[in-house]
C-alpha cells in the first residue's frame, strides 16, 4: 500500500486562494531557519490536505519488484 493525494475534488483556484490567506509573517518569529521551515511545511501541508487529502492505495505486485 502506498499513500497519494487524491485530486478527485480538486479546485487549483481553491487551493490558491487558501494559500493567499495564509499568514505567512508567522514564520518570522520561528528561532531558526529549521523552525520555519517546519512550520511552512506545516501550514502549506495543512492547506493541501484540505483541497486534495492523503489516501492509501494498493500497489500491484509487479510495482514492488
């Protein structure tokens, strides 16, 4: 089993306009470039789950050869 985003539903201007809204200034007052990297990720991921969420699905055996 593999985990993939499913884009059934999903909207690219949606998506865009979730990621206008999202407060980007927060990750200056991270300590470290590693902290606001991890919160960017976050957030960012955040955004994508909503739009275009993580599923599982089988692989074929012939994949994992």
């Amino acid at each position: 089993m593999i985990e993939i985003r499913n884009y059934k539903h999903y909207d690219p201007a949606l998506f865009c306009d979730d990621l206008k809204h999202i407060p980007y200034d927060i990750l200056e007052l991270e300590q470290t470039p590693n902290e606001a990297w991890l919160s960017f990720k976050d957030i960012s991921l955040t955004a994508a789950d909503k739009r275009a969420p993580m599923c599982w699905r089988k692989t074929s055996p012939l994949v994992n050869a």
